[in-house]
C-alpha cells in the first residue's frame, strides 16, 4: 500500500542499498516487510530584512518664518 503526502507534509522514503537486499547465500531477492516510519516537524522560517524609508520634506518657499523638516514617525513594530 502507497501512502501518499498530505497537504504540507513531505513524504522521503530512505531505501537500503540493492545489494543489502539480496540472501548472501544463495542470491534471492529480499521480499518486502513492511516499513517502519519515523515523524519530525520541521519549522521553515524565511528571513527578510524589512526596511522602512521615511522621506523628509523641508519648506522650498521663501517665507520668513524658520526652516522646518516634516517626516512621518517610525511606526510602532512588535
């Protein structure tokens, strides 16, 4: 009986070498037996580096009050 993978599972079958499967005496084939079958839950994190650019503006007119630069706040991550 073949078992197939589910959804987000990975199925790996790890076969023995073809000439372990053989009688060292008189050559006949191994017949199959069944499998014993081994679970591990692997956890795949993807990294990534978030960079956030906040562009500054500054008054172009020549009005006589002081220069002042506008830029948003950092957002609040976590």
């Amino acid at each position: 009986m073949r078992r197939f993978a589910r959804s987000g599972e990975r199925l790996e079958q790890i076969d023995p070498p073809s000439d372990a499967c053989v009688c060292g005496r008189c050559g006949q084939p191994y017949a199959p037996n069944g499998a014993d079958e081994s679970t591990l839950i692997e956890i795949e994190v993807k990294a990534h580096k978030l960079v956030i650019r906040r562009p500054r503006w500054h008054r172009a007119c020549e009005c006589a009050h002081p220069r002042r630069t506008v830029q948003r706040l950092l957002p609040r991550i976590g």
